[in-house]
C-alpha cells in the first residue's frame, strides 16, 4: 500500500497546475500566514472551506485527501480535546480548522506542483544567502528528505498497526510503537548511508 500525503503530484490542465512553482510557494506562504494570525472559530472554518474549495479545484482526488488528513487524524482529535479542555470549543474548532486548512494546502501545492520545480524554486530563492553561509543546495536536500520521509513513516506506522491487529495485539502500545521507531530510525540510517556513498550531505 502506497500512502499518499506530499510529492504526489498529478499532472493537469488547472490554472494551479500552470501557475509557476514559486507563485505558488510565495502565495500559499502568505495564506499560511494568515490562516495562523487571523483568529476565531468562523476565520477557521472560512479558510478550510477555501482549502476544500481549492482541493477541488486542482483535481486532487477523494483517496489523496483522505489519506492526507489521516495522517493528522490523531494529532487533530488529541489537539481537539485538550483545546476543548483548556479554553472551549470555540479554540479547538480554531486550532483544528486551521491545521486541516495547512495540511490541504500542501497537498494542493505537492499535487499541482512536481516536487524538483519546489526544490529548484527554494535553491533559487536561497542562493542570494550563501553570502550569510546559507548552503540553498544543503537545504534543498533536506527540503527534498523531508517532504519524502513523511509519507514513507505514516507507511511504516500503517503497515506496523496491521501487523499487531494480524497479531491480536492492537491494545499493545509496544506492538505498534517500538516496531515503527526501529524501522524508521533504519530507514533513515539506510538514506543516510546512501547519500554518504554518493558524497552528498558531506560537510
């Protein structure tokens, strides 16, 4: 099974999708901004029915947006709750508004956009810093690593709580919890070694 979260992109004939990849860092940029300043439940739930309306609009497939927020499904309930508990419903609605609305934007970007137009477009925007001992290409990679990495440990975690329901041992936090940190931490040592062995991310 294949979990879909960033850098799926499909291509399309959208304005999004023609829309050069730094236009669209820079605005969805500017709109995570505001989605985080501008506060109150309504704010929330005007954004998130522009992120829908957005998801909608580039194509993005039901599946790809499921899979997208169930990434965030439980850190959402868990925010949920203890916003509710500490400062009312009205917070929790906010916080969890404003979270889904993010993760949709990326998922917008990553779907209309392919993942090296994003890269090329951050080394470009970050070259003028190397005078400052800004490395665009050292931060590019870990850009690249990172939107990579994310769906490939919610895999992991997927494929892990199969694994202990199979087992009968859903109810056991270490049949689920110690398999997915020791086959991440792996993974992630596995692309270290291959990215030593092409002399990249070297000091």
């Amino acid at each position: 099974m294949t979990t879909t979260l960033l850098g799926s992109h499909r291509p399309g004939t959208t304005l999004l999708h023609r829309l050069p990849a730094g236009a669209k860092l820079a605005t969805f940029l500017v709109v995570g901004v505001v989605v985080v300043a501008v506060r109150g439940p309504v704010s929330a739930l005007a954004f998130l029915v522009g992120a829908v309306g957005l998801a909608v609009w580039s194509g993005m497939p039901l599946r790809a947006a499921l899979r997208s927020l169930r990434g965030i499904l439980v850190m959402a309930v868990l925010l949920a709750a203890y916003q509710s508990w500490q400062h009312g419903w009205p917070r929790a609605v906010e916080s969890v508004g404003d979270l889904v609305t993010l993760v949709l934007l990326a998922t917008v970007l990553t779907v209309t956009t392919p993942v090296d137009e994003i890269l090329d477009t951050v080394t470009r925007a970050l070259r003028p810093f190397r005078r400052v001992g800004v490395d665009a290409d050292q931060v590019a990679l870990a850009f690249a690593l990172t939107i990579r990495a994310i769906p490939t440990t919610i895999e992991i975690a997927d494929e892990t709580r199969d694994a202990a329901l199979a087992r009968g041992l859903e109810r056991d936090p270490r049949a689920r919890l110690t398999p997915v940190v020791i086959r991440v931490v792996a993974h992630a040592r596995a692309t270290g070694d291959a990215l030593h062995a092409r002399g990249l991310g070297d000091d």
